[in-house]
C-alpha cells in the first residue's frame, strides 16, 4: 500500500457495505452515488484489493471488504466517541442526532419536542428515521430509539415519554348494527376483521388480557394492512374490527365513527420510552435532546 486511505474514503466504504447499496448510502453521508463510486475506485486502487462485488442490481462485500468492514466498524465508532467527548467544551452542542423511531413516536416528537429542541440548539440538525421494524440502533448507526417499554432492549438506558397507552379493538357502529358483538376474544373468530401485516412479513396476532389471563388471536378476516391510519379509515367505513393503538383510533372515537369493543380485555401498559446505550458516552446533542423532552407536554403518548 504506497498511500493510507483517506478517512472520509472509508466512512464511504463502511456507509456502502453496510447498506449494500450506492444510493442508500448517498442519501445517508449527503453525496451522490456518483462521488461514493469515485471513492471506491480510489480506496480500491490504494488498497490493491477489490472490496464490493458490484452488479447492475446489487453491491455486497467481498471477502476482503467484510474483513476490513469488521475492524473498521469499532475504529469509527471510538472515532465519533472521541469527537463527542469535546462536546462539553463548545457553547452548545453542535452536530446531527440520529433517531430511530415509530411512526405515531415520530408525530409525537414532531408536535411537542422537535421545534423546541431545534429552536433552543440551532447548531443541532435531527435525522428523525421512522421504521416499523425494531433495528439495533448501535449497529445502525443511531444515537438513540423511542419504542413501547414492552419493546426496549434489556441493554438500554431508558426515558419515559409521557404516561401509559393502550391498544383497542374497534369498529363502527354500522359494523355492529344487527351483529352481536363480541365478548371474549374468541368471539372475534366469528367476525370480519382488519389483520396487520408487520414489516417482517409476518401477521400480528392481536393481543388481550383480563385478570391475568393472556389470549394472542391470529384473527380472521379477507384484508390485511400494514398501515395502521388505513386501519382506523377502513374500520370506519364499516369493513371490520381493527386492533389499535389508542392515539390512531382517538379521533374517529371522538367522533363517534369508532366505539371500543372488548374494553375490558384491552388494559394500559408501559408507553413510549427513548433509549440509548448506556455503555458509551452521551452526546451532548442527545442530552439536550433529553433536557427538552423532560419539559415538554406528552400526554398523548399511544
């Protein structure tokens, strides 16, 4: 090897492999595909070894690359921790906080903390990622997650977000005219309901408890969603029983075109929490992420 790689060559290579794609990579450093292949060729060329297998559809590692992804994913994580650790030092944290979260977390966030984090850090720039999937947030490179206490990794350092919430069985009111509601979950398999479709492919089994007594159904029903607002819409229009957050089905409550059913089987667990790793250090961006979200108004959390 005549030169070392230049730093920003492999935080290029490491963005590529990782995704396993140019242009996912491009939109997550902000270059564009073309300037992430110029680096390659270049790392590539420095280097004397080929390290992504390229196609007209897909780019994976070689065997060369994958060993070299492996050593310099622990490098750039001490680097991004050593540029951190002089955060303390500056007038206000500067940089950009990466947060993966769910959609109705992400709303949340948007209503009651966003502004004013970025109104009080105006060196702060958020990269707020919505993802119905759990990630490892380390691995994927995020600085924090918001998930149901129920969902949180063991290993985490948790922050609540507002109180409890809840999850509902619903439909309409023209749904139940001349049907007998049900009454226990198993009632449900005698109904038309709306399935979700989770991003792993599978099907939710919805989920009840009473006085102890756990039941998960896999219910019936000709359409499935993956799109919990679609949900709450075709429930609305009198297509079948939905299973909801209590946040995506409180405005068609309020406006009567859903009511509950099976209320007593739907209790309140543990809401939102924001998590991190608790084994490096804190960025000051996320620790004022942090100090804002403690102040703000999150009563609606579901």
């Amino acid at each position: 090897m005549n030169e070392r790689p230049a730093l920003d060559e492999l935080v290029a290579f490491t963005a590529i492999a990782t995704q396993c794609s140019f242009r996912g990579a491009a939109d997550e450093l902000g270059l564009s595909a073309s300037t992430l292949s110029h680096a390659m060729r270049s790392l590539e060329q420095r280097l004397g070894v080929r390290l992504l297998h390229r196609t007209t559809r897909s780019v994976s590692p070689t065997e060369a690359g994958r060993r070299l992804l492996a050593h310099l994913r622990p490098v750039l994580r001490d680097l991004d921790l050593a540029l951190a650790a002089v955060d303390d030092f500056r007038a206000g944290p500067i940089g950009t906080l990466r947060i993966n979260a769910s959609e109705t977390a992400a709303r949340l966030l948007l209503r009651a903390v966003v502004p004013d984090f970025l109104a009080r850090h105006p060196g702060m720039s958020l990269d707020l990622v919505t993802d119905g999937r759990l990630v490892d947030i380390v691995a994927e490179g995020f600085d924090a997650g918001i998930r149901l206490g129920e969902a949180l990794p063991q290993d985490m350092i948790a922050v609540r977000l507002g109180g409890e919430t809840r999850f509902c069985a619903v439909a309409s009111p023209a749904y139940l005219a001349g049907r007998a509601p049900p009454l226990t979950p198993d009632d449900l398999m005698q109904h038309r309901c709306i399935r979700l479709r989770l991003p792993s492919g599978r099907l939710y089994r919805w989920e009840f408890e009473r006085h102890g007594q756990e039941i998960a159904i896999d219910v019936p029903g000709p359409l499935t969603l993956d799109h919990p607002e679609l949900m709450a819409d075709c429930a609305a229009r009198g297509l079948g029983i939905a299973y909801l957050s209590e946040a995506t089905a409180r405005p068609h409550l309020d406006r009567g075109t859903l009511v509950g059913v099976l209320d007593d089987w739907c209790p309140p667990i543990p809401g939102l929490f924001l998590y991190y790793p608790g084994h490096r250090h804190v960025p000051a961006g996320l620790r004022a992420f942090i100090d804002v979200l403690k102040r703000a108004d999150l009563t609606s959390t579901g």
